[in-house]
C-alpha cells in the first residue's frame, strides 16, 4: 500500500515539475534554457548526499548493533547512491559543455563528487565479492562512514576554494522567485521518487535474504 502511494505521488509531482520546469520557469538571463538543468541536476547532487548519510548512519548502526536490517538499508542506500551521484555528475557535464566550453575539469567540487561515486562503487564491489553476509556487512561499514565523510567537504569545496563550479545561489539570494518556485517543486518530486525506489529496492533486499535462506536451508538438508 505504501509503495503504491508512493508511486501514484512521484507521477502527480513528475508531471507537475516537468511543467515547472520547461514551460513555468522563466529563462535564465546569461546561459538561456540551459539552466533548466539545474533543477535535475541540483536534486540529483543532494540525493547523492542523502544516499552517503543513509550508508553512513546504517553501516554505524550495523556495527552497533550487529542487525542485518540496517545491512539491508546501507546495501539500498549505496545502490542508490551511485544512481544519483551517475545521474548528477552527467547532467553537470551536459550543463557544463555549452557554459563552460569542457566537459569536465577536475576542480574541487567535481573531483570530490567523483570521488563519493567510486567510495559508493567500492561499496558494492565489496559487498559483491565477500560471500559471508556478515562480513560484508562488517567491511561495508567501513565505505559507508568514508562516503558520509566526503560529503561535508564536497559541499563546502566551492566556498573553501576556488572552483570552475558556480558559487551556491540556494542560500546565496541569487534566484528568482519563479525560480524559487520550480526548485521547491522539484526538491519535491525528487524526495518522493527516491523515498520510491529506496522503498523498492529494500523490499528486494527482503526477498533475495528470503531465497538466500530457503537455498541455504536446501543445501543443509541434503
């Protein structure tokens, strides 16, 4: 039940933040519709944080406690976390080709981002290769604390030094209050789709430990 509300409210607000996006939002004055990317691209990043707290916060919790459902929120959480940090670092580059005139650049900001995605691709490379759950869980925990670590100072990277990367304009005063609007929206819409397929892939998880155990289960009788 909660799974289909979930999914009818990422349709409704999807549907309404496209709108905002590309027919409401009024063009930006310097880069022109190109900034529309802004309002994937900004939720993308955050979500990309989120994902590093939740990993972070489950694996401390998983070497606190010793449960193996906090294992499974870590596991969905780094999953989730190389989606959008993806998904963040590729709709940075298509903004930044036509403003920018490159691609990539290797300052603060973007390095730091590529390095959140390799922590969360360490993660489940490890999570891949060890057998033992417990193991993997344990060993796990050690990425997980890494990527909530480089999350402070990937935020902070643009104001410490001196980056290709834009100064922030969300606390920085520098949006229109359209601008403001479409934002809000889709901070919205991307909350709910990530509350959605976080929501999703843990009742996977559920599953697959189901049929590890039943296998598991097999192999012991015969």
């Amino acid at each position: 039940m909660r799974s289909k509300i979930l999914g009818i409210l990422v349709l409704v607000l999807m549907i309404a933040n496209l709108y905002m996006i590309f027919i409401f939002a009024p063009n930006e004055a310097t880069m022109g519709v190109i900034q529309r990317i802004f309002y994937f691209h900004l939720p993308f990043g955050i979500s990309s944080y989120l994902s590093a707290y939740l990993l972070g916060f489950a694996s401390v919790m998983y070497l606190i406690k010793h449960d193996l459902k906090w294992d499974r929120l870590g596991a969905s959480a780094g999953e989730m976390g190389i989606l959008f940090t993806s998904m963040s670092i590729m709709s940075g580059a298509l903004w930044a080709k036509p403003v920018w005139g490159i691609w990539w650049t290797w300052d603060a900001r973007l390095t730091l981002q590529f390095l959140l995605g390799l922590i969360f691709l360490s993660y489940l490379m490890l999570r891949a290769y060890l057998p033992e759950r417990e193991k993997k869980a344990a060993l796990g925990g050690v990425f997980g604390v890494l990527a909530m670590v480089d999350v402070p100072f990937n935020y902070l990277s643009i104001r410490w030094w001196r980056t290709q990367h834009p100064q922030p304009v969300i606390l920085g005063g520098g949006l229109d209050s359209d601008m403001w609007r479409v934002m809000i929206v889709s901070f919205c819409a991307f909350a709910v789709l990530y509350a959605y397929l976080l929501d999703r892939r843990m009742a996977i998880a559920r599953v697959e430990e189901e049929v590890e155990y039943l296998e598991h289960a097999i192999l012991a009788h015969d």
